[in-house]
C-alpha cells in the first residue's frame, strides 16, 4: 500500500510517536507500506522550525531535517508539474497550499494519506487513513 505522510504525521513519528494511532502505526510498519513524503512537507517543517512552532534538537534546521530523512524509509514525492496542476484543480472550498499541493500528491501518486487533518480527513475525493 502507498501511504504519503502528511507533514505532521511524519514529524509526530520522529519526536512524538505516541500520538500515532495503533492502527496508523500498524498500517505504517506493515510490511507491504510504501511510505512517501512530499517536498512540501521538508519545506513546511523547516519554515516551522524557523518560526519557532517546531522545536528541535539540533540548532541547524536544516542539518535536523537531513538526519530525520536518513532515519526514515521514506520515499521523496518530489513536486512535479502534474502535481502543480492537480492542487489547482482540486474541489474544495480553501486549504492553504502547503495542504493543496499534499492533497495534490497524494492523487498523483495514487496513494492513501496519512492525517489528522479534519479537512483532509473530510476531502472526499481523496482516500485516506486518518489518525
């Protein structure tokens, strides 16, 4: 199964793993689980670090967000002009474009996402695994 990390899905697994639900951490470690992590998710960390509402460790953000993507199996869901395109034409009343262009992934890539995310959650033109 392809699962794609909503950003903060993924950052929970490196420094709060508690806040994954049993059946997300299950489906996560299964051993058919493809796991993805959009561009835009290194991005919107990094400017949560910067902003001060992501503390981490490591005073180099961006030598944190190195390490965290060495220790985890995760593909890179780069962003792509179909991407581009796909977070434009998504049916839905407003989302910030961080969330767009992770809805956007998620459709391309013909994956499920991993949230807990009410509005993503709630998309329903996207399939998801909510936690």
């Amino acid at each position: 199964m392809r699962l794609l990390l909503d950003t903060h899905i993924w950052i929970w697994s490196l420094t709060d793993p508690a806040r994954i639900k049993p059946k997300v951490r299950a489906a996560l470690t299964h051993r058919n689980a493809e796991l993805w992590l959009s561009s835009i998710s290194v991005w919107e960390a990094l400017v949560l670090i910067r902003k001060g509402r992501l503390r981490v460790k490591d005073s180099d953000a961006s030598r944190w967000i190195g390490e965290a993507l060495k220790r985890s199996p995760l593909r890179e869901a780069p962003l792509t002009h179909a991407i581009a395109i796909e977070s434009e034409l998504l049916e839905v009343d407003y989302w910030d474009p961080a969330d767009r262009f992770i809805a956007a992934t998620t459709r391309v890539l013909d994956a499920t996402l991993v949230t807990a995310d009410e509005r993503l959650i709630s998309a329903r033109t996207l399939k998801v695994l909510p936690n």
